[in-house]
C-alpha cells in the first residue's frame, strides 16, 4: 500500500509535472514551424512570454492569502496540464502566446510552492538528499514522456494536438489523484504573507541571481553550440537529452546524499570550479564528442544547485520560506527575461566571449561560495557572522 506521507505527495507531483512539461518542451520547435508557420520573430515572442510569469512569481504570496501552499500547488499543476492539453487546437499565433502563458503561469507557480512545502515539510539533515530524490523522480517523468512522444509521433502517426491532448490529459488525471487521495498536510509554521527582502539573506539572493544568469547561458547558448558549430540534427539532441535524464535519474539522489555529509560550502565550491572549467571550454572545444561530454557533465553539475535551497533552509525564520521562495524565483528570472537576449548580440560577434562571461558568473559565484559558514544557522548566515559569533 503507497503511504501517503508528504515525502510521497512531493514525490508524485515532482514525477507529474515534467511527465507534461517535457512533452510541450520536445514539441515545441516542430510544432511551431510544421503547424504554425512561426519564423524566429514569433518564437522570440513566445520565449519572452513563458518567462514572464517566472518574473512575476514573487504575486504567489498574494495567492497565498486567499487559498493554502498545498491547494496552490495542485492547482497550478492542473493550469499547467491544461495549458499543455489544448496546445494543439490553438496552432495560431495568438493561440499560442495563450496557450503558452496558460502553461507557465501554472509551471512556474508550481516550481514556487513546491520548493516552498519542500523546505517546510522537511527536516534539515534529509532535506539534501530528498531533494535529489526529487530531481531523480523528474527525470524519470521526463523520459517516459521523450520514450512516449516518440513512439506516438514515429511508430503510431498521432497528430500533434493528439499528442499534447493525451499527455495534458495523464497530468490532469494525475493531480486529480493528487487532490483526492491524500490529505491536507499541516505545516508547523504559519508562513508570512507579504512579500520580504531581508538583508541577512543577501548571500542567498546573490547566490541564486547568479545560477540563474549561468543557466541561461546553458540553456540558450549551450544547445546552440552544438547545432550551430557541430551540426548535431534532432536525433543526436534528444539523444543528449535522455543521458542527461539517465543520468540525474540514476545520481541525484547520490548527489543529495553527497551534498549532506560534505555540507553546502563544500559542495557549492565544487560545482562552480567544476562549472568554470566547462563554461572555458566550451568557448574552446573543437571535438563533438568533447562537446557532447561537456553538456552532460554542465546539466549533472546543476543539480548541486540543490545546496543553495538547503543552505536557505538552514539560515531561515521559517515563517519566511514561502515568501522567499516567491521573491527567490523573481530574482532567478531576472537572469532570463535579460541576459538570452544581450548575449545573442554578442554571440554575433564572438561565441567564444559568451562562454567566457558564463565563467566570469560562475567566478563570481564562486567567491560568493567562500561566504558560506561550515555550518550555517540562523545568526550566522555567512562566515563574517560565523566569525563574530565565535
């Protein structure tokens, strides 16, 4: 019998989401030009829309007044489901830009509060390696959701809205399960409902402004090293896809448990030299295969990343999780809405510079790493109050 604890609940919602997510995300580019006719001006636009309400994810505080953390989260699992169900029957530009935010007004939302019941329904010394339990049930959602796109768009010959119908369907019925089968789960701390910047948090905030400025440049700029100066086709990207979900699948956790017993300066300072010499040779690599290696190795390096939240989880008031987490999402995508577009100028001119300043981040990064106390608590966010207090 499946015991339905919150650790279960997390669990399932983390495997739901890219079980839809993934399936709009593998579609996308196809779909818009096979159906849609889009040229890169409308998928521009279209970018920039999906990350708008990851700007604005700071107003889930607001929500939070009017419903519960755990409601929310359903809820904005079943808006994501939705906006993926109906993406088909709205191949018009207009169509989707709506369909679009519909579904990232819920994914980002989602990615909010449950980060948010995350931290709050979590001791701290399991937090680490759950986490990576987390990032592990979502890659496994991701690649049941590559291996069925594939057989149903090569082998089965479904239309697109067909497929998208389908999937958006598994996640509605999925958070309806949700919703029905378990409880309301207490949480021990009433959480503020007004939207905080709190100076001793500083280190936190600079902490995730910079991962998400690096992961942008990952994101955009990576994928596009390898079509643009390799020629990899379609095939050999997903094929670096699904390693790359192979991988978190079988070592997240492993790479939670890790993050526990080293601690997260430790941990950090591990990931961002290891994000540096990446970022320096991508600007450099002439090998595909070398190339290839390296996207692997930049995604399994992010999923460290885990140690920013439990190093938050760590020096909180926990009334302040759910706040933070909002505001803490807002500054992520700060990074998005600017940097894809300045470093396309520059990319124009120099790829190799674009991968440079993605180093130049992770230096900074880095030095901010150096900050964090060996053992961090409340009082004593960084190594400056970790010394006074002694």
């Amino acid at each position: 019998m499946y015991i339905k604890t919150e650790k279960n609940f997390l669990k399932l919602m983390a495997f739901t989401m890219p079980l839809v997510f993934s399936v709009w995300m593998v579609l996308l580019n196809n779909f818009v030009v096979d159906v849609a006719n889009f040229t890169g001006k409308e998928i521009g636009i279209l970018q920039s829309l999906r990350e708008v309400p990851g700007f604005l994810a700071f107003t889930a505080v607001l929500v939070l007044l009017i419903i519960k953390e755990q409601t929310f989260a359903l809820w904005s699992l079943l808006l994501l489901s939705l906006g993926v169900a109906v993406t088909g029957y709205f191949p018009s530009e207009i169509g989707l830009y709506c369909t679009t935010v519909i579904m990232s007004i819920g994914f980002h939302y989602y990615e909010t509060i449950a980060q948010s019941l995350t931290l709050q329904w979590l001791k701290k010394d399991e937090t680490a390696h759950f986490m990576g339990q987390l990032i592990s049930m979502k890659a496994l959602g991701s690649l049941i959701a590559y291996g069925g796109v594939w057989l149903m768009m090569t082998w089965l010959s479904f239309e697109y809205k067909e497929v998208y119908l389908f999937w958006g369907s598994i996640g509605i019925i999925c958070t309806f399960y949700l919703m029905i089968a378990f409880p309301k789960f207490k949480v021990e701390h009433e959480q503020t409902k007004s939207l905080i910047l709190r100076k001793r948090y500083w280190l936190y905030y600079f902490l995730t402004f910079f991962s998400g400025a690096r992961r942008q440049i990952f994101t955009v700029f990576a994928g596009f090293l390898m079509v643009k100066k390799f020629g990899f086709s379609v095939s050999d990207v997903s094929a670096l896809f699904i390693i790359n979900y192979l991988f978190n699948w079988a070592f997240a956790a492993k790479i939670g448990k890790w993050i526990s017993k080293v601690g997260e300066q430790r941990a950090l300072i591990f990931e961002y030299i290891g994000l540096i010499l990446v970022f320096v040779s991508y600007a450099f690599v002439e090998s595909a295969v070398f190339a290839a290696a390296l996207y692997v190795i930049d995604h399994l390096l992010f999923s460290m990343a885990i140690a920013i939240k439990t190093y938050f989880q760590k020096i909180a008031d926990p009334k302040d999780i759910a706040s933070t987490a909002a505001v803490s999402f807002t500054i992520n995508h700060i990074a998005a809405v600017v940097i894809p577009a300045l470093l396309g100028i520059v990319w124009l001119t120099s790829p190799k510079l674009v991968f440079m300043i993605g180093a130049s981040f992770a230096c900074c990064s880095l030095l901010l790493a150096f900050m964090i106390p060996k053992f961090p608590i409340e009082g004593r966010e960084t190594r400056y109050e970790a010394l006074n207090y002694r």
